[in-house]
C-alpha cells in the first residue's frame, strides 16, 4: 500500500461546524501555524447545508456564548437576522451560503483541505520521544488516514502538534457522522456516555395495526397542544411523574408522533437497559386543547340550537378531522342500546360521565412509546466524550495535552432552536483561542 508522510502544526478532523469555526479562528488569530482539515465527506460543511431545514438556524440569543458567536459570523462578513423569538439565521436563510462562506474563508486564510479522507486513528507521543520533533514541541500526534479512490488505497500519516477532534456524533449518518470519532477518543483513554438518538419522532404501540381506535389513522395531521412526558417505573404516571412539559405544533406521522416540541421530550427519554428499564417506563399526553375547557365547551351546547349537533361533529369544530374522529373513538365505551357510537349520538344525550370521558381524551390524550426513531431521523445525540474529562472552558482533553475535543462529539446536547449548532461554533472557537494563545 501506498504511504505519504506529511506535516501540520494543528490537524481538525472533521469539516463540520466546530471544525471549521476552529479552523477560520485559528487561521485570524494565528496566521503562522498550518492547520489542516481532514474531511472524510467529498466536501466541508454537508451537515451545515441541512440545517433549519436548509435555512441554518445558526444561533439562539439565549445561547451560552452568544455574543462571541455573533462577533465571529461579523468579523466573516456573514449578515444575519433575528426574530422575536431569538432563533437567529443567516439573512438570506440559505444554509448552503454558510458553509460555502465557512468553507471559502478557511481556504482564504490557508488552512488546507484534505477531502474524502478517512481518519483511521490517532496516537499521543512526548515529543522528547521523537527524534526530528520541532524545537520547543510538547507533544507529536500521529495520525494514521486512507484515502479510497479508483486508484486503491492510499494511506497517509501525519504529524501534528495539536490535534482537535470535531468529527460529530452518530445523528445524520448519511453526512459522515457515524461515531468514528468515539473510537479514536477511547483509544486516546477518554471513556465515552452512551450515544442514543435525540431530537426526532417517536414511534408508539396506538399505531399498531390491532390497536383500537389505530393512530395510523392520525398520519399527516398537525394540530397546536401541549406534549408532557411522564416517567414511572410502576406506571402510575401521577403528575408528580411529569418530567416535561411543552407547548408546540404536534405533527402526527404514520409512525407515531413529530414535532418540535416532540423532538425536545426525547431528551428526557434515556433509560439503561442494563438496569432493566424500558421505554414502558414513560407515557406521553397531549393536551388539545390547553386554551380551554372542553367539557365546559361541550356542557355550554347541550342545551339551546346545537343540542341536537351529533357529539362528533361539534368536536370538530375544535379539533381538525381525523384528529376529532379518533379521540371520540378513543372515549367511546361501544354502541349504546340503539346501536349508535358516542359520535353519532346528540350531545344532548351525553352523560356528565361521558362528557368527562371525552375531556379526558382531549386533555390528557396518551400514546405509549415503543421505539424513539434512529440515527437517520435525530438531529443530534446525546452521550459522547464525558465531560468529567474535558476543560470546558477551552475544549481541550484533562488526559491528553494538545488534545481537543469539540461539537457533538462530546456530551453535550440542547433542544430545538440554534442551541446545538450554537455549542459546535462557540466549542470550536474555544479549542482555536487556546492553541493560539
């Protein structure tokens, strides 16, 4: 097999967003370094490109470090706007735009590319070990990559001075980020928290095809409520089980349930298997209608011109269709002695017993979790390097000097809303400030 041998004062695996930040910073604050980027991907930033649904949600003005963010993206000439509600985004609203300005700057300022790359592994040395180390180094890195092409396979080993990895976790593995960086960490001694799925859909037992009424019938609505999540291991699920609470648009699929504020709850849904825990231990309940009361609503017609309104047309006028139909097939109790369901009958002929039922299901709707969705669907991940082993305040490794670790690839994660890029921008930038100190 081929073997090159090269040089870099700083080697960034991976071209993502920590990665890049780490290289432009480096490349503004110290020029006289080389710095090179290994990017197993075709090309920097593919991750960068999908974000915010291709409009890059970049930051958050309630993010930890945002003003030192938003002095970055100045002084890269990038222009930005902010909405009411904090979430900041690239004015054009082009995430395309801001990995082509990320990645051409870097270039710009001479930190070097080396594209469809795969970093294989990296080893520490004392650099009083090696013989030809530059004068006044503290540590040599080797690191060991191939590249893959229609020639064969190339291998490259390269020596370095300050390594940071930047690689991601296991979320969007079409963009690279399939956990490589976790073996690379653990060989270097760092221990690494369990990677699990977060930020995306979960699937529930309702829209299993035997279940009545099936929640498979629900795919495609939206409808604006409040989520909560429960988390018992006796299953009792009292109030005082919630561990999560939020207001959103809830999207229903033909999976289960999405949605933003969907998406934040599953960072409330690790449970350890070796422990015997199970996702049977959490319930999640919907609140349809947070901004009422709908037996009053309900009580209030069952008198007067709508009493004799069937009790599933009036719930209509509340909810969107399949979603009105499925909770009053959710209450009903079976045909009464006519044969007629609880949504054909005149709400003047409900019982106290069955409007309270009906409000139970519109108020505190359950679905039982049987599956959070997988690495193609989450956003991010949660788990990674543990931060009992990182300097928080500079990124760099409490085992390995010269080492830094930033992004996802640590144990890190937020919710919705530029927090998640926010911390691989500002963890960047902190690996970059230290080294050029």
């Amino acid at each position: 097999m081929e073997r090159e041998t090269r040089r870099a004062d700083v080697v960034i695996a991976g071209g993502g967003a920590s990665g890049l930040a780490a290289a432009i910073e480096l490349g503004m604050k110290a020029p006289a370094l080389s710095v090179l980027v290994i990017e197993k991907m075709p090309e920097p930033g593919r991750k960068i490109r999908a974000t915010g649904s291709g409009r890059c949600n970049i930051s958050n003005t309630d993010a930890a470090g945002f003003s030192r963010i938003m002095e970055f993206f100045r002084e890269i000439g990038l222009v930005t706007r902010t909405y009411d509600n904090g979430l900041v985004y690239p004015y054009s609203e082009s995430a395309a735009d801001v990995a082509t300005l990320l990645t051409e700057r870097a270039a710009s300022l001479g930190v070097f590319f080396a594209c469809g790359e795969e970093l294989m592994s990296v080893r520490y040395m004392p650099a009083s070990l090696v013989s030809d180390a530059a004068p006044g180094s503290k540590n040599i890195f080797k690191l060991e990559s191939v590249i893959r092409d229609r020639d064969g396979l190339r291998s490259i080993v390269t020596y370095a001075s300050f390594v940071i990895l930047a690689m991601g976790g296991k979320a969007g593995p079409t963009f690279g980020t399939i956990g490589d960086g976790y073996r690379i960490a653990r060989n270097l001694g760092h221990s690494i928290v369990t990677p699990v799925p977060a930020l995306t859909g979960i699937e529930c037992d309702e829209w299993d095809g035997g279940c009545e009424p099936c929640g498979i019938t629900l795919g495609g609505t939206r409808s604006a409520g409040v989520v909560s999540l429960y988390k018992d291991p006796e299953e009792v699920f009292s109030e005082e089980t919630r561990v999560f609470g939020e207001a959103g648009e809830i999207q229903f699929t033909k999976y289960g349930l999405s949605g933003i504020c969907v998406f934040n709850m599953t960072r409330h849904m690790r449970y350890n298997r070796r422990a015997g825990e199970s996702l049977d231990q959490f319930l999640v309940r919907l609140d349809l209608f947070p901004d009422g009361d709908i037996a009053a609503y309900i009580r209030d017609r069952q008198k007067g011109c709508f009493a004799d309104t069937p009790a599933g047309e009036i719930l209509r006028t509340v909810l969107k269709e399949p979603l009105a139909d499925y909770v009053i097939a959710k209450a009903d109790d079976g045909p009464d002695e006519n044969g007629r369901s609880l949504a054909d009958r005149q709400l003047s002929s409900l019982s106290d017993e069955e409007v309270s039922k009906i409000a139970d299901c519109v108020h505190a709707l359950t679905f039982h979790p049987s599956q959070i969705r997988g690495w193609n669907d989450a956003q991010v991940t949660m788990g990674g390097i543990s931060l009992d082993e990182i300097n928080e305040a500079t990124s760099e490794s409490l085992l390995v000097d010269g080492l830094y670790i930033t992004g996802e690839l640590a144990d890190r994660d937020f919710r919705c809303g530029g927090y998640n890029l926010s911390n691989a921008w500002i963890t960047g930038l902190a690996a970059a400030d230290d080294i050029a100190l």
